[in-house]
C-alpha cells in the first residue's frame, strides 16, 4: 500500500514514474467500474443553452473583438466552445464522446459551474444545458460579467492511473482554463482567476460544501474565475452568503465500487489554499503569434489529439515552428495566459526531430527570462547556450545538438509518438523556490502546464500539425539528462507534436442529438 503523504513533496516523489517501477496504480482497467464520464444534478431545472446558429468571426492571436453582452447566447457559445463536445467517435459497439477540452486519456475529471444569469448552475456538457442547483437573488446581481468555477472528480482519473491521477487531474484544470480563455476572447472577454479566495471558499459558492456525496464521488473545488469585458470590476459578494441559498439537486451515481486513493486525497488536503494573498504580476508586453488563417471557432472544434505520427509527413517548416513557440509565450492582454494565475514558473525544454533549417538537438524556450540565470546554474554545464536568431527574437536557446530521437521516446515510457514527430518538449518548472510560499501553489505549476497544453494544441492545429499531451514519462531520467542535482526544477508535463495519422477505423458523428446540433 502506497505510504501517508505529509508534504505535497512526498506525495510527489511517491507519483513519479521510473524504468523499473511506475507509480501505483490497479495495474488492470476495471472496466465493470469505469466512471461515467458525465455528471448530472438530479431533481434540478434544466436549461437548454442555444447553440451557435452561424460562424463566429474572429481568430485566435488577434487584438480583442467589440465585448458580447452577457445573455444566454452568448454564455451558450463560451461554454459550447470550451467545455462542450466536439464529437462522438464509434469503433464496432464502442462509443465515446470528445470535448473541446483536452483530457488526460479523455477521462475529463473537471466539472464547470456559472454564477450569473440569475443562479447558480452546473454545466451538463453531454446536453449542453444549464442545471439550476439555486437561484440568486437580485443582490447577488453580476453586473457586465459574471463567473465560472472548475472543480475536479478524482475518481474518472485514480481508475486508470491511481496514485498518478492528482498530477493529471490538475493538468486537466489547465487545459480547461485555457480552453475558456480562447473561448472568452473570440467573446471579446478576458478571464481573471479570483486569487483570494481560498478553496473552501471555492466549494460554498459553487454549493459543493453541502452536497451529500456518493462515496469516494465527491467533486473537489478548484478556482472560481470571473468573465467579462476589459474593465469589468464587479466584486464578488462574501462566500457565506452563497450558504443559506436554497440548493437543489443530487449527483447521480458514477460507478458502483470505486478505489480509494488515499494519497491523493491527502494531496488535496495538504494544497488546501487559505483566503488571501495575490499571485497575481503583470506580464511582459510583446506580440504574439500571427493570427491564424482558420477561424478560431474552426481550430476550436477540430482540435485533437494525434495517436499515430507520420514521420515523413512531420517535416515542419522553419515559420511554423516560431509561430507555435510565440503562442506558448506569456503576454499581456493575450489569451490564454493572461488569467491573473500568477508568476510564469514554466520553461520548456525542446526535443527538435524534424524542424525544416533548425539543427536536431535539445533547445530551452525561456518562457520567463528572469529565471535564465537560475536556470544556466541548475543545469549542466556541458550545455552551450547558444541564442538562436528568430525573426520574432524569441528567447530560444540550443543547449546541445544531436539526435534526441531515440531519448524522447525512451524517456516518454518507450512511446514512439515521441520521437516519430517534429519535435517533443518537457515542461520544466521551478519547483522548490515557487512554493516558499506555501503547499497550495504545487497544483498552480500544473495549471500553467496545462495552459500551456492548450496552447500547444491549437498552435499545432493553426499550422497543420497536430498535438499530443504525454503525462506518461521517466521523471528523474529527464532530470538527470539536465544535471539536476537538486529539485529546484521538475518535469511536470511532457508534449509532442507531428503528422497525425487518422484511423480510418474510426467513425465520427456529431456532438449532439439531431435538434439540438448543427449541421455545419
């Protein structure tokens, strides 16, 4: 049985993975317990959200659009292109759904709610409805915005990946926050994550605190976010007096028996945040990427995963490269990562395979140059440096060049899409230093590798690549590839990028029922 976790940081060692031994998990899929993917209030009205009824201009990278007035339309089209579904995929009698949110194994443990339009309400993505669990009344108004909470159903992930899950469970919320972000913006809106409040505070005013939970089914609060135009300052009202609402609804039943995971239950409780305190730092000015020739809206719902890449066809082109690199880069008034999260503390570290006029070799994007220095130090010496000259000046470095084919795969537990693609990366973040602060910044790193995730994705969609999340990889293999002595800096989420190869197995069909979907 894996051991008590008294800091976040043994729970962290306990969940690395390592050639001889990967992190505890059942080891089977239990397929008689899978949880249900969807979660639903019973006993609560329902609201049906419109679906877009044309195309939405606007795309991605662009300088924000004239702001939407905040109505059931328009709260219907951030939701519908964030957290909705993007597609149901057949293979003989298996059927399973796709979102427009990335999912570790596309499991998706995150549940979103609204505050605003009158209640406080879940979001059914599988009917894309509105589930009143209260109503608010008229003080509680939300004014030219209003706000969004994520929280998280470990158990969708502990079942296939067990003690590993929390880590993937916090990616997922990354994913999520971007995937809103880009959303919010082809809305004209900006997303801001409400620092102060602490968790428990979180879980009162989505109405989580009081839910009589199946066991080991409970959903764990996570960040409440406020949307709204540029300048929308409308403050929250006390979380307490979210309490005495008149809440409705039970959570239907996921599964029958599921497996406890003690060690990430401990994991939440010790990154618990308290009420107070303020992450938040301005990010740099700078141009992002191009804007991209597809909508964003057609980026959005075409977005996937890559199973399979094709080698040959995954020569990229020298611009696309800098152009994917740009979006992962934080900016000021940019989606998705001007969110208020914080400091940036994530770094990438790039496997370039099959980059058109780049030399194949192990590069570092430094996504926050005031942690260069720290950097050059912690690493090992042997690496060179060298700036690499990009017409956007990115700061891009080449530590050393080679053949990093057969590492990327090795590292990434022995899977070839790491090394079949146009380049790989790891994303290295600043780790003991980041949580001088407290235990309740360890999922905050994982959020921004999420966010980058998302990123990733959709740059590799606008240049005609696809992109892949790998949260199975050696963790002290790459560590010790660096010249980590110490763990100032972890792996927290590995990526790659490439060609995908459809399987042509697989049947697509549309997100929701005829009526409530178009064709389009």
């Amino acid at each position: 049985m894996v051991a008590f976790v008294r800091h976040i940081k043994e729970y962290h060692e306990q969940s690395k993975h390592h050639p001889a031994k990967f992190a505890e998990s059942l080891g089977f899929m239990d397929w008689a317990n899978q949880p249900n993917p969807f979660r639903s209030y019973e006993g609560t009205p329902k609201l049906d959200l419109p679906f877009l009824q044309g195309p939405v201009p606007g795309k991605l990278y662009t300088e924000a659009v004239e702001p939407k007035p905040v109505d059931l339309e328009s709260v219907g089209a951030l939701f519908e292109l964030s957290l909705g579904l993007s597609a149901w995929k057949r293979y003989g009698d298996s059927r399973w759904a796709l979102r427009m949110n990335p999912s570790s194994g596309n499991l998706h443990p995150t549940e979103s709610y609204l505050v605003g339009l009158g209640g406080v309400y879940h979001y059914d993505s599988l009917h894309h409805q509105l589930e009143r669990r209260a109503e608010l009344p008229q003080w509680l108004a939300a004014g030219t915005g209003f706000w969004v909470g994520l929280s998280t159903i470990t158990v969708r992930e502990t079942w296939k990946y067990g003690v590993r899950g929390y880590r993937y469970c916090q990616l997922d919320l990354g994913h999520a926050l971007g995937a809103l972000g880009y959303s919010a913006a082809l809305n004209g809106w900006k997303v801001k994550v409400l620092d102060h409040l602490s968790t428990d505070q979180v879980g009162v005013i989505l109405g989580l605190d009081g839910v009589d939970w199946p066991p080991h089914q409970s959903e764990e609060p996570d960040m409440l976010l406020r949307i709204g135009p540029k300048g929308d300052e409308v403050s929250l009202p006390e979380p307490e007096s979210f309490r005495p609402l008149a809440w409705e609804g039970e959570p239907n039943l996921l599964c029958q028996k599921p497996h406890p995971w003690r060690p990430v239950d401990q994991a939440y409780r010790l990154c618990n945040k308290p009420a107070g305190g303020n992450l938040q730092r301005l990010l740099p000015e700078g141009e992002g990427p191009a804007p991209s020739e597809l909508s964003g809206e057609t980026l959005i719902r075409q977005r996937r995963s890559g199973q399979t890449y094709s080698e040959e066809d995954s020569a990229m082109k020298q611009g696309s490269f800098w152009e994917i690199l740009q979006a992962c880069l934080p900016r000021r008034g940019k989606a998705p990562f001007d969110v208020s999260l914080g400091e940036p503390q994530v770094n990438l570290v790039l496997m370039v395979h099959r980059v058109e006029g780049v030399a194949p070799g192990t590069y570092l994007l430094c996504r926050n140059e005031r942690d260069l220095g720290g950097l050059k130090a912690a690493l090992d010496s042997r690496f060179a440096w060298d700036k690499v000259p990009t017409p956007m000046d990115l700061p891009l470095y080449l530590l050393e060049e080679g053949d990093t084919r057969n590492f990327a795969a090795n590292l990434s537990c022995n899977q070839e899409i790491a090394s079949s693609g146009s380049f790989s990366l790891s994303m290295l973040s600043c780790f003991e230093g980041a949580m001088k602060e407290d235990q309740f910044v360890y999922p905050r790193l994982f959020w921004e590798c999420g966010l980058i995730g998302q990123a990733l994705y959709l740059g590799a969609e606008s240049q005609g690549f696809r992109g892949t999340g790998i949260g199975c990889y050696f963790d002290d293999q790459m560590h010790g590839y660096l010249g980590l002595t110490t763990a100032s800096h972890q792996s927290l989420y590995h990526f790659t990028l490439g060609a995908a190869v459809e399987d042509q197995r697989l049947t697509t069909e549309p997100p929701y029922p005829e009526g409530r979907n178009l064709d389009r």
